[in-house]
C-alpha cells in the first residue's frame, strides 16, 4: 500500500466506500509441507489493530497450494 499521510487512511476509496485501515497482529505460524502439493499453515495471533471488544487470541489454519 502507498500514502503520503497517515491521514490518507480515513478516507473513503473512491471506488467501494469503505474506508481501508491496515492490520497489525503479533502471533507465531509454522508451515508443513505436505508432499510438495500442500502447504498447511497453522497460526496464533493477536490483533492489535481490532476493536477492544475483539482483541484476544485467535487460532487458525491456512491452506495453501505448494505449487
């Protein structure tokens, strides 16, 4: 993402309406490589950029060609 300002991010786009706002999180991952066909991603993190109300501990699970 390019901006000149950080003010550039209160603003609508032009094109959707919905104002864009980067996401920050710290967390761990470690990646499997299944057979060189599948990558499995498992994560834990925590957003710092969320709401108050949403910030806790997440686990997830990413899956991803290996090609």
């Amino acid at each position: 993402m390019a901006f000149y300002k950080t003010d550039d991010f209160d603003r609508e786009s032009p094109y959707t309406g919905v104002i864009h706002k980067p996401v920050f999180s710290v967390g761990a991952s470690v990646r499997f490589n299944l057979f060189g066909a599948l990558i499995l991603e498992p994560f834990y993190a925590y957003p710092i950029s969320a709401e108050k109300d949403a910030r806790r501990w997440y686990w997830g699970l990413n899956i991803v060609p290996g090609w």
